[in-house]
C-alpha cells in the first residue's frame, strides 16, 4: 500500500451554524488525478482551501506528506503552500494586473529571482497553457476560457507538487471545456503532479481522472475508479449520475 501525499482524516467545518463538512476523510496518492464531485454548496471548494491551508478545519487533520498542516501558523505553512498551485474558481484573477503579473504573483510571493528570471518563467508558463505574447494584456481583454488558461499558467507558475483545480471548465463552451481538460491532461503527463479537480461535469471527470469521489452531505459518498462509480449502487451516486443533484 502507498502512502498518500494527501490525507484528509475526518475533517469537519461549519460557518455559523452551517455544518458544511462532516467528517470527511479521503487518501490522495502521489502522482494521481482525482476528481472531487458534488453538488452546489456541498463544501467543494471549502475541502480545497482547506488543502492549501487558506482555511482551518473545526476537526481533524489534512496530512501533507508526513506532516499534519492544521496546528500550523501562517509562517509554518509556507514550505507547504510552495508545493500547492491552485486554479480558484472562476479563475480569480487580480483585475488591476497584467496578464504577466498575474502569472509572476506567486513567483514573487515565493521567491526572490531576478526580473529576467521571472520574465521567462512567465513566458514559458504561459507558452504551457498555449498563451504566447499576451503578457502585456489585461485581464478584461481576455476571453473566458483565456482567462482560465492564464489562471492555470499562474497555479503552475512555482512548479507545484500539487495542483488544485476547482471548477476549471465550468462556463466554457465544449470546445474549450476540451482544451482544458487536454491541457489538464498534459500538465499531469508532463510535470507528474499529483491532482484534485473540483467538478460538477461528469464528462470532464472521466475525461481527466485516475479516480472519482462524491462529496454530499458533508462526507465522501464514494470513492472509486470511474467503472466503480458507475456501477455503484449508492443512491447519491445513482442520483448524481441520473443528474438528480443540483450541481
Ligand atoms: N467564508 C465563508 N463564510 C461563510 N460561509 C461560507 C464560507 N465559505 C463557504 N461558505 C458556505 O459553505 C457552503 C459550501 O461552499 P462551497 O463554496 O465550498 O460550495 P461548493 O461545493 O464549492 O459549491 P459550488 O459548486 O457552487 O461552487 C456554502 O453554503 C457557502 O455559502
Ligand atoms: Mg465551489
């Protein structure tokens, strides 16, 4: 049995008195793609931030490696968030940035290269996504699905261990929802990164994952290869198969 890179060990999280995560534990290994399901509000994105260590779990541990990262203060937690890009939802770039400093902010964040240096790891990143030359445009020029890719340029800018992906396709028309996923794809081939894909689009999952797990009700319904998910009997994965679930 491999150790995971990841473990998730019975995590909870509330807002208020909104129990959104309850109990969640989930092994991620090295090198595999996983895909996080579910429906909307089900704490998908909230289970990625607390990953990457923006939020802090009321229970339980998020083991990274050998290391429990939740007691950790923010100063503890930056060796491990050098190992985590992340692609936010929606994309989430900075509006006032230029394409390039979009992608350079966490190389700046991180480390202290010379303006050339970062130059040409934003170019190079950006050549990745299939971005040349747009280093000077800003992000209101930019299309949906551009905006994604510069957002993705930006999640590998600090060539992560770990990539996290919520929602890279949603509102992309099938023609870049594919080139997402292919490029999604390729990083994986190419850097050999371990990755969670936060998604509600059943086919982009297939089309991207090792595994698939479905987040409801505060826990993981399942977890399993995509011929496992689909012969489940479970009836939220039936449900969610049947797009019974509002994703
Ligand atoms: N910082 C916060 N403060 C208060 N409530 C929050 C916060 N972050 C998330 N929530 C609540 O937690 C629940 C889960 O949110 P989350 O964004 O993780 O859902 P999701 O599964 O990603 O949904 P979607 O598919 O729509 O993106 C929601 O009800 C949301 O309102
Ligand atoms: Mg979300």
């Amino acid at each position: 049995m491999k150790t995971p890179i990841i473990e998730i060990k019975s995590v909870s999280k509330a807002f208020e008195r909104q129990q959104v995560l309850n109990g969640v534990s989930l092994g991620i290994q090295k090198g595999e793609t996983i895909t996080i399901l579910g429906g909307s509000g089900t704490g998908k994105s909230v289970l990625l931030k607390l990953i990457s260590g923006l939020e802090k779990p009321d229970r339980g541990q998020i083991v990274i490696e050998t290391r429990d990262i939740v007691p950790l203060r923010e100063n503890e937690l930056i060796p491990f968030r050098r190992k985590i890009g992340m692609l936010f939802q929606g994309a989430a770039l900075f509006d006032s940035l230029s394409t390039g400093e979009n992608v350079a902010y966490p190389i700046r964040e991180h480390f202290r290269f010379s303006e050339e240096k970062i130059r040409k790891i934003v170019r190079e990143k950006l050549r990745l996504v299939g971005l040349e030359g747009v280093e000077e445009k800003m992000p209101a020029e930019l299309s949906g699905g551009m905006k994604k890719r510069v957002g993705l340029a930006r999640a590998i800018a600090i060539d992560p261990e770990i990539i996290l992906y919520d929602e890279p396709t949603t509102g992309l028309d099938p023609a870049n929802t594919e080139r997402i996923n292919q490029l999604i794809a390729e990083l994986q081939r190419i850097l050999h990164v371990t990755s969670i894909v936060v998604t509600h689009d059943l086919e982009s999952a297939y089309a991207v994952t090792d595994r698939l797990a479905l987040l409801h009700k505060g826990r993981i319904a399942i977890v399993g290869t995509q011929k496992e998910f689909l012969a489940s009997q479970i009836q939220e994965v039936r449900d969610f198969i049947e797009k019974k679930i509002i994703a």
